[in-house]
C-alpha cells in the first residue's frame, strides 16, 4: 500500500486510479483533487 501524499489515506497501487511520477517516483492518489494539489506544488507534500 501506497500513502497519498495530500490527504495521507492508503491508496492500492495496483488498482489505483490516479497516480504520477515526480522526479522518477510514481505517487499515488486516493482522488483526483488530491492528484491535482500535489501537481500544482509537489513540493510541498514531498517528505524532506
């Protein structure tokens, strides 16, 4: 399991509906509104 980096929720890689790679990661998302923040500021919702 994979933790949306937005909302926290565990989101399922293998049956996740909305995901993008960032810096060569592939981030997964419980949403698309989710998927949409973390694209506007990736930064942001990255752990440093």
């Amino acid at each position: 399991m994979a933790r949306d980096p937005v909302c926290g929720m565990e989101c399922d890689e293998k049956i996740a509906k909305w995901k993008t790679t960032h810096t060569r990661k592939t981030y997964y998302f419980c949403a698309p509104g989710c998927q949409k923040a973390f694209e506007a500021n990736p930064h942001k919702y990255m752990k440093m």
